[in-house]
C-alpha cells in the first residue's frame, strides 16, 4: 500500500507539522513501508495463538487484594512534606 503525497500532505495538517517537499517524499516511503507491513502481518493466521498481553512470562506475581482498614489522616500526612490542618499544603500554582 503506497501512499499519495496527497495523503502524506492530509497527515501532517493532521498532525500540525508543516513538512517540506524533501520531507514528504521520505515520509511518504517511510509510512508506505509501515503499512506494508501491517498489511503482511495481517495476513499471519493466528487462530490457534491464544490471546496474551506481553510475549514474555510473568516475571511477578501479584498478591491478592484483600481489604483492610484505612490509613489514619495523621500516618499519610507524616510523609508530606507540607500540611496545615489535616490537608497537603502545596504552593500556589497561579499568581
């Protein structure tokens, strides 16, 4: 699948880059070449590959969530750095 400078020219308005004529060429066999690919792999069959969320195996195991009691307001602002009456005290972040 090859795409148009036309195409290329609708991507990057697209994107809000301004290209120049050198740049669309090469972009334009870059993409083409992406798609190309694409287009092979889809043409793999994968039927019998079950579906997964990474190619390597599970490095660690996650405990089981079980529920307890909350942390108190004083134990989770020790660790701030700033508070004032049982809040996070944070700089002002307009002027």
């Amino acid at each position: 699948m090859s795409l148009t400078l036309a195409e290329v020219e609708h991507i990057a308005h697209l994107a809000r880059l301004q290209l120049s004529e050198e740049e669309k060429i090469r972009f334009r066999e870059q993409l083409s070449a992406i798609l190309e690919y694409a287009a092979r792999l889809q043409q793999v069959d994968t039927r019998d590959i079950p579906p997964t969320s990474s190619v390597l195996p599970p490095r660690s195991r996650l405990r089981e969530d079980e529920p307890h009691a909350p942390f108190s307001r004083d134990k989770i602002l020790a660790n701030a750095p700033n508070s004032h009456q049982g809040y996070f005290r944070v700089p002002p972040v307009l002027e």
